[in-house]
C-alpha cells in the first residue's frame, strides 16, 4: 500500500543519510512511477540524491531529465533541488550540473511569469537556488556564472529567483576581475528597476547596495555613495514599512561612517567605529553562516512513529546510552578462564587481550549470535520419543556445548567464543536497562543460567480424541442419528479438501435403506452474505474445479444398533460458512448443516525447534496476533489424582498433557516442543510454552502457534496465545478459535 511504503522510505531515508552506500548499488530500485504520489516522489528523489556515485551518476541524471519534463511541475521541480544536491555530494559533476541548471533557467524564465510562484516559477526558483547552492562551494571559480545570471535579469521576472542572483552579486561583489568592473552600472539598473520590484526584491537590493559600497574601490566610491543614496531615498517612500525600516537603518549606520552631506545624521549615539563594526559584521566579507537544523533532518529512531511525523511523539522515549564495559572486569575474568581452560581451547576466537580491547561495535556485532543460541531446547518430538526421557534438563550453556562442538564451559557460560559473548550480553543488558551481568566469582545471582526443560509427552497421538458434533439427532431422524468428527487424515484429492469421519447409528427397531449424504447445490442455498463470504473464498482460491463435496459410498441398510463410518472429503466455501447437506434415507430427505472448523483447515507441518524459531523471526508486525484466555481443566486431573489411591501425577506433566490434547483435539497440528523453565518457586508454571506447527491447506503457508502459561499449577491459568501466518485473516479467525476452545469445559460444546 501506498502508506506502507512511505513508512519504508521514511526509514531507509534515516540509514540512507549516515551510511549512503548500503543502498548505492540499488539505486534503480528507487526510480520513481508516474503513479505514485507526490510523498513518495519526494522521499525517493531524496535517496537518490544522497547514495548516488560517480559510477551511477550517469544513470540517475538520465532519468532526472525525465523528471524535469514531468506533467507535475511540483515534482519537477524537486527533480531541480535534488540535481543541485547531487552537484554539493560530488564536486567534479558540479560543472556539468551548472550547465543544465543554466540553461534550464533560460528556458523557464521565458515560460514564468512574475505573478505566480507554482509552474514554471517553482522551476526557476529552485534552478537558481541550486545555482547558488554550488556557487557558495567554490565562488572564485564560478565568477562566469554570476556574470551569466546577471544578464538574464531582464527576462527573469520571478521576484524569489530575482533577489536570489541580487544576493549573489552583493555577497561575491569583490572576486575576480569582472565583477567588481561591472558593479556600477549593476546598481544603475536596480536602481532605474527598484519602483517596480516587489518587496523581497527590495529588500535585497538595500542589503547588496550596502556590500558594494562598503567593499567599492576608491575611484567608484563617489559614484556608487550617489546610487545608494538615490535607493535609500527611494525606500523612504515605499509603501511596505519593513522596506522603510531597512532603509532608515541602512541609513544611520552607513552614512554617520562614510559622511555625506545629503543626510543629516550627526546626532548619534554611537562612535564611527563602533558603527564601522557593526556595517562589517552585518554586510562584511562573506561568512559561512549555519542554517538552522531543517525538520526532515532531526534523527529519532527507525521505525517510531516519531521518526515519522519528524517530532517527539506521546510516550517516545530515545534508547539510552549503552555503558561501556570496565576492563578490570575483563581482566577478572581473564584470570577465571585462564585457570580454568587447558591450553587445548582452540575454540576461542582470538586471545582474550584482543577481546578485551575490541570496541563497542564489534561488541554490538557480537550480540545476536551469543543470545539466539542460548536457549535453544534440543530437537522436538519425534517419532523415537518413547526412548528418549520424560524431562530433559539442559541450560544455555549446555545447549551452546552441544553446537559448537563440544566447547567447554565455565559457570554455564559457554566459552567457545571468548570474551566477545561477555561483552555481548552487557551491551544488550545495558540497552534493555537490565542491571548488568556479574562476572565475578559470587556464586549467586551472577551464577544464575536460564536453565530449561524439555519435556516429552509419550504417546500424544494415540491419546486424542477429536470432538464429536451431531448433524442430525434421533427425534430429527426417525431413529437415525448421525454424528461427525474432523479427521487428522489429509484428503488425497486435493489440498483444499477436509476430511470429515461421519458415524450413522440406527437407534430404532427397524433398519434404515439407501443412506446417503449429497451436496444441496453449489451457492444457491445461500443467502447474500453467505454468498459475498464465499466468493471471496473462491476468489482467493485457484482451485475452481474442487468439488464440494466428493461422493459418499452409499450405505445399502442399516440394521438396528449398528454403526457404520465414512469419511467425507469436503470442500468448505469459507471457515464461518456451515456446508448444507441433504440426508437421504428410506426414500425421504432431510436437510442438514455441516459446520465448519477452522482448526482443520491446516494440516501438521513437522519442524523442530531451530527451525521454528526461524521461522517465527520472519513473522513479527502485521503477521503477529496475541490474545489471552483462562484455562482450568487441568484442574479437574489434579483433583481427580488427589481423590484416587494411584499415585499422584506431577502438576507440570498434567498441565502440559492438557494443553496438548485440548489443542491436538480441535486442531490439526504438530506438536514441536514443551518447554518448561526451571522455576526457584514450587507449583509455578509461569514460563511454560508449547509450540505447535502447521499448514494452510488451500496455500501452503506455514502457520505457528505458541503457548505461553502464566500462574500457579492449582489455579486457572493465564494463557497467552500467539498466532504467526502471513494469512492474516485467517491467523486472526485461528487465533479466536483456539482462545474459545481452550476456556470450554470438557462437557463443553
């Protein structure tokens, strides 16, 4: 979307400022559509500006040239600024730049009119506010070009593009040979013009009068003194005040230094040379003044919303200064490993005197491995589960032993990668505002590990029993009830199909002939909402050739209490929509409603931990979705132990066997891990998460669901549930079904 990508250009214009050349060679993915808004233009136009190169340049002014001949004169113009910033970041390009500049100025001052400042005007404006932009670089090597500007006053009429080669003159009145030559009869024309200049314009002419005559030569003082004061005179008499307060201020200070016979100015206040200093501060040699700070270059941080709208917005606050580490603290710890490790540890990068004095950078480099391998529970559950132990300990440092190949460690701190993982962690702690990391020999709180376990749910999938749902009940049926159930089975013929397991039960005395299930007819049962939702689905689906649902095999009878199973393969128009169905039996009809499960529209994606964690890091943002819900049913088991003679189950292993089965019993997923941090305190599950993985069977796309307990073991959990899937819509609907089904009770729906 077109806000989305002014976000993104908003924030690659922040790195593209301090570190140009991440994006210089991906400067045509910046060329700009004729059909983006102005926003946009401006933002790219602006990176451009910035990462261009000399090998690049070429390509970017061809398509400047573009830009310049664009319908939106707006943009256009911005095309015109971003060549004279191209011209400021590479020097050698700024004669080539000037020559187009020029004659685009010729060109547009022929178009402008002097009534208007949008069009063509805009153009002129910023080809001369460009001119002056490379001009203030190097002025002793530009005298032509003022020359240049100067000779074309007659056709510009702009008033800003005016004033703007007025103040070129005034500030480079004394370079070169040239300039200082023609400067009398420069000011005889603006002083011949000055009645009919607008008032910008004016205003300029005072200040450059003034530079010319405090700088003139001795043989062109008297005419020059002559033409000032005609000016000043002239602006006495202006019609706007502030051209008349510039005049009379003009006036005290320049004619109480020079003397002047024309104007009595000998009651003063100040002495001659205080005011001789005053004229050579204001209209002296050229100064390079500091322009204030504009808006579009105040720096907050990516990705804020401040960073956004270009100020502090409510609640932003900066990232604090990071604290550097002190080196006795390395030295200590030195100390620590060199006692401790053999001089067979070839596992360590570097020696640790070289880590010690590494810099903050290399610091910050360091942090992402030394923390994304830290906690990582070894493998999921697999098929050879049953050998494996229920609970399996492991802590940070074991787990980084494990991938790194048998480094050893010291006090759970993996010492494969040296000092570098010491100075990792207190960076990153000192930017989370965490008190920092011991690393002395105190064996309490700086000793502390994130120690973890695994735990193992033996035989998970014999032990799910998926819902059971009445279509059609006995009163309905004439002694006939029909039930069904989700099947975890995956339809072999085709993916958008759902496998439904249907049991017709005969209560009645008599048996039941022709039993059949039959669609009722594609869309024309539903009703306009129904039938909006559903050609969406179908819209979004490349499947159009699916059936809805695939012929049953009929059941010739039904004899009194007997079962009979079948499995549909069903085609769903949407996850809200029930499928209608016709019920055929003894020759008569009866019109049922399947409803649809969203927890069966994915299938078990077999993954383990690395890789889910993987690929959770690529879900974040728009493809997150977190809600919370209260379980208990893991309360009625442990009451349930308590009142047997049997042994008691441990609270943990019950509260992750619930979990499981509620999920694996209404969706059909794939549990990847239960991970348990070892808490100080008894009966806390606080940290408990289970991690599931599946499918979108219509799209294939990966779909991860994490849970997370927070409380007490014998009371009702806190349970955060996180849905990742770049289907949002879809997430969001699994997110709101999983938070129902875990609040049900047992006896529940």
């Amino acid at each position: 979307s077109r806000a989305a990508k002014f976000v993104f250009l908003c924030n690659i214009l922040v790195f593209a400022r301090v570190v140009p050349s991440l994006f210089a060679d991906h400067y045509e993915d910046f060329f700009i559509s004729a059909s983006e808004p102005h926003q946009i233009k401006a933002l790219k136009l602006e990176i451009l500006s910035l990462i261009a190169t000399d090998s690049s340049i070429t390509y970017i002014f061809q398509e400047f040239q573009d830009y310049i001949r664009d319908p939106d004169r707006r943009f256009a113009a911005d095309t015109v600024a971003a060549i004279g910033l191209c011209a400021q970041r590479l020097p050698k390009l700024a004669d080539i730049c000037l020559e187009g500049l020029l004659s685009l100025t010729r060109h547009e001052s022929v178009a402008s009119d002097a009534n208007t400042v949008d069009g063509e005007a805009e153009i002129l404006i910023q080809a001369v506010v460009s001119i002056k932009s490379i001009i203030n670089q190097d002025p002793s090597t530009h005298e032509k070009v003022i020359i240049r500007l100067v000779r074309n006053l007659d056709v510009i009429k702009v008033p800003a593009a005016r004033a703007t080669i007025i103040w070129l003159v005034g500030e480079y009145c004394s370079i070169g040979e040239r300039i200082p030559w023609m400067l009398t009869s420069f000011l005889k024309y603006l002083a011949c013009c000055f009645t009919s200049e607008a008032s910008e314009t004016k205003l300029q002419i005072l200040n450059t009068a003034t530079k010319v005559l405090l700088r003139a030569k001795e043989e062109d003082q008297l005419t020059i003194r002559k033409v000032v004061s005609f000016v000043l005179e002239l602006a006495k008499c202006d019609m706007n005040y502030d051209v008349r307060d510039r005049a009379r201020a003009l006036t005290r200070i320049l004619f109480s230094i020079l003397g002047s016979s024309d104007l009595d100015e000998s009651n003063t206040s100040l002495s001659k040379e205080a005011k001789h200093l005053i004229a050579e501060q204001l209209f002296g040699a050229p100064k390079g003044c500091r322009s204030p700070e504009p808006a579009n270059d105040r720096f907050y941080l990516p990705g804020s919303l401040s960073q956004i709208v270009l100020h502090a917005a409510p609640g932003y606050e900066p990232l604090p200064k990071p604290c550097s580490l002190v080196f006795t603290d390395v030295g200590r710890y030195s100390a620590q490993v060199n006692s401790s490790v053999t001089d067979d540890s070839e596992g360590t990068s570097g020696s640790l005197d070289e880590e010690a004095t590494s810099d903050y950078s290399s610091q910050l480099s360091d942090s992402g491995s030394g923390f994304s391998n830290g906690s990582e529970e070894s493998g999921s559950l697999s098929a050879d589960e049953k050998s494996s132990p229920l609970i399996q300990v492991s802590d940070a440092g074991d787990t980084n032993k494990e991938q790194n190949g048998g480094a050893s460690s010291i006090d759970g701190i993996s010492v494969s990668s040296g000092v570098e993982d010491i100075l990792s962690k207190r960076a990153l702690e000192s930017w989370l505002g965490e008190e920092p990391m011991s690393i002395g020999p105190k064996p309490s709180e700086s000793d502390l590990v994130q120690r973890s376990a695994s735990i193992s749910i033996p035989n998970i999938g014999h032990r799910v029993k998926p819902k059971s749902y009445t279509l059609l009940d006995t009163a309905s049926g004439q002694g006939l009830k029909v039930e069904f159930s989700f099947s975890s089975q995956i339809s072999d013929i085709s993916p958008l199909l759902v496998c439904v397991e249907v049991s017709f039960q005969n209560c009645s005395d008599e048996p039941f002939s022709e039993v059949i299930l039959v669609d009722e007819g594609s869309n024309k049962g539903l009703d306009s909402t129904e039938q909006a939702l559903a050609t969406t689905e179908s819209s979004l689906s490349s499947h159009a050739d699916v059936p809805t649902l695939v012929p049953m095999e009929q059941i010739d009878s039904l004899k009194p209490n007997q079962t009979i199973k079948r499995v549909l393969h069903v085609r769903f128009h949407h996850h809200l929509l029930p499928l209608k169905l016709l019920l055929c039996c003894n020759g008569k009809k009866h019109a049922v409603k399947l409803r649809p499960d969203i927890g069966y529209f994915v299938k078990p994606l077999q993954m383990d931990v690395v890789a889910f964690r993987n690929k959770e890091s690529q879900l974040r943002g728009m493809f997150e979705y977190e809600k919370r819900c209260i379980f208990a049913e893991h309360i009625l088991e442990l009451n349930k132990d308590k009142s047997d003679n049997a042994l008691t189950k441990d609270a943990y292993l019950v509260i992750c066997e619930s979990l499981a089965l509620k999920m694996l019993s209404n969706a059909n997923l794939f549990l990847v891990s239960v991970h348990l941090p070892l808490a100080s305190k008894l009966d806390d599950a606080s940290g408990l998460s289970l991690r599931f993985s599946g499918e979108i069977l219509s799209s294939s796309v990966p779909c991860l669901i994490t849970l997370t307990v927070e409380g007490n073991c014998l009371e009702p959990l806190d349970v955060s549930v996180k849905v990742k899937c770049e289907e949002t819509v879809f997430a969001l609907n699994l997110l709101n079904r999983i938070a129902n089904f875990l609040v049900e009770s047992p006896c529940g729906r």
